[in-house]
C-alpha cells in the first residue's frame, strides 16, 4: 500500500499493512480480533517521537512481523501493547487479559485452562517487581483465523524466577545455565494454539558465544546432532562468521511432547559485520527447502508497500530444532513503514 502522510494516526498504518498482508498471504483478518488493543497501543500520530523508547523496536513503532519457516503461510506480529506512557504491570495485565480473551473466543476452555495455570507465575502481585516492558504480545493468523496467540512475561528477578517453570522446562534449562557462560533469563513465553499449549524460557547471551560452545548443551537436551546444521546456516548468512558477540543472541529452551527444543536467535544489529548479501545468503541456505524458500518470498512481498522496493531492515533470524526437525528459520522484520522518521530519530 502506498505511503500516507506521517501525520495520519499510527494504527492506520498498522492496520492498512496487516489487512494488506492478509490479502496477500490468504489468512484471516489479523486486525479485527485485538482492535481495540491495537487502537489503544499505536493511538498517536505516525511520527509521534513518543514511540522511540520501547523495549520492543527501539526508534520505531513496537510493532514486529516474523516469518515461520515452521508457519509458512501465516501471518505472525508481536507487538509491546499500551501507548507509550503504560507502566509495566499495566502491559502484563493488558497482554494477559487479551490473551485470555483470545484464547477463550477463539480457542476454547481447554487451552484457556492450560494458560491460566501455566500463567500463574509469572502474572500474580508476587511477579509485579522490578519490571522494565512488563510483558510482549503476540498472535499469528492463517486461512481459518487465530492459529496461536503468545504472551511474552518478562522476568524481574533473574536466575531466581526460574524456580517458577514447570518442572520439566527447569530440568531443560538447568543444563544450560551449568554449560553456557553468560546467560541471562529474560522472559518465558506461553503459546496456546488450537491443540496444544507450550511454555519456553529465553535467555540473553551477556558474554561471547562461539556456536561450537553449543555442543555440551545440546548434547545433554538430546540434540547434539543439530548443531552442524545450526553452525552452517548461520555460518553461510553471516559470511563465515561462527562466534557472536556479547549480548549478539539468545538461546531459548522448551519443553514439548516429543521433548525438549532449542532456538538461536541473532540479533543482527549487534553483528558489526553482516553481508551486505544477507538476505541472499540466506535463501541460498534455504534452497534445498523450495517451500520454505517460495513462503518467504511471499512474506516478504506482503510487507513491502506499493512504492517501496524493501520490507525493511530485518532485526533477527533465529534457527529452531529438536529431536524430530532440523533447524528451521524464522526471520524478524522492523518495517520500513514503521520506522519513525529521520528527524525525530535524531532528536531522541
């Protein structure tokens, strides 16, 4: 779609480009469900500096399409919800409370029930302390409408709120925080879908993480032989690279029925020396999957606008795998519509 004045409301924008994705893509309207979210978190003007200071996408609206390669057609965004000024414990509320009214109107009281006792934890008075965002929200749509909607709970208290996990995802993470220098929980995320209901836990890599490092970890969750898949994907898109730096990833743990699962996220603005060819690296690596190659290309058509020749920057491509699937790419977008303008960009 093509672009419109900055000073028309932010959630014009946002629902010009989600409906125009939908179209695209031939998934269920991704607007209507949470408009009265989406109309209370981006009620300001387009270019309102306000925007900058979120955890979510600094310096732009917080507004965060991904690719799936494990949901190659659907249409997934995260956003952090409330306007600009909300306090922390009013977006875990916020996102807790459309959550369950998501999952209550689209899902059912089977998975309703899974959240409310997974999100105990991590939503009660008792999680409420030293919170910075509070919590993120998610959903992803396809053909027949809400395929999954996520809450992202940020962790307050360190290391000490993993006491909190369900006691198979802390039997997962305990290795990791025992073989990985460095790590540090930032949030757990809960995922409903229409059959199924899971919980992982992200960390932060505050030290240097060279990929090979990744071996006794993976060994110990059963997935040692992925890794030779992990280090040449990654390896290809970020030209021969195979160590991050500090605080260039996070690693995410899950526990699911047919075990544990990990992901690797790199976190592209903290790599100094990403391809210029990136984008091309990467479908190199994924030519062997022409599915997976075919719905990225889609992805990325639905949100480029009319008159633009580019999506965006991309912020994060993560690779996730476990004992059944080999890794698969997911790949993160801060859209060229979204972003604020150069001016205010400088001024903050």
């Amino acid at each position: 779609m093509r672009f419109q004045t900055q000073s028309e409301p932010m959630v014009a924008r946002v629902e010009r480009r989600l409906r125009s994705a939908a179209q695209s893509l031939g998934t269920a309207d991704p607007f209507a469900p949470s408009r009265d979210l989406l109309m209370r978190t981006f009620q300001y003007p387009a270019d309102d500096p306000r925007y900058r200071n979120n955890a979510l996408m600094p310096m732009a609206a917080p507004f965060e399409p991904s690719f799936s390669e494990t949901q190659p057609n659907n249409l997934r965004f995260t956003i952090e919800p409330l306007p600009p000024e909300a306090g922390s414990i009013d977006r875990r509320d916020a996102s807790t409370h459309e959550m369950r009214r998501l999952i209550g109107n689209f899902l059912g009281t089977g998975p309703l029930y899974w959240f409310d006792r997974a999100s105990e934890p991590f939503r009660g008075f008792a999680s409420g302390g030293n919170l910075d965002y509070g919590a993120f929200f998610g959903s992803s749509f396809d053909r027949n409408g809400l395929y999954a909607s996520k809450v992202y709970y940020e962790l307050p208290g360190g290391s000490g709120r993993i006491d909190n996990l369900p006691v198979g995802l802390h039997r997962i993470v305990m290795p990791a925080l025992q073989l990985v220098p460095g790590l540090k929980p930032l949030f757990t995320t809960l995922s409903a879908q229409r059959d199924m209901g899971g919980q992982r836990l992200t960390f932060a890599c505050t030290e240097a993480l060279k990929l090979a490092d990744l071996q006794p970890v993976l060994d110990a969750l059963g997935l040692g032989h992925r890794l030779p898949g992990i280090m040449q994907l990654i390896g290809l898109v970020l030209g021969g690279r195979f160590e991050l730096p500090e605080h260039g990833a996070l690693l995410a743990f899950g526990d699911t029925p047919q075990g544990p699962d990990f992901e690797i996220y790199v976190l592209l603005s903290a790599i100094p020396d990403v391809p210029p060819s990136f984008l091309s690296l990467l479908t190199m690596g994924l030519a062997e999957r022409p599915r997976g190659l075919a719905a990225l290309e889609r992805w990325m058509s639905a949100f480029t606008p009319e008159d633009a020749h580019w999506p965006g920057r991309f912020s994060i491509v993560s690779l996730r795998t476990d004992a059944n699937s080999p890794p698969r790419v997911s790949l993160y977008l801060r859209p060229i519509e979204f972003e604020l303008p150069e001016a205010v960009a400088r001024a903050a």
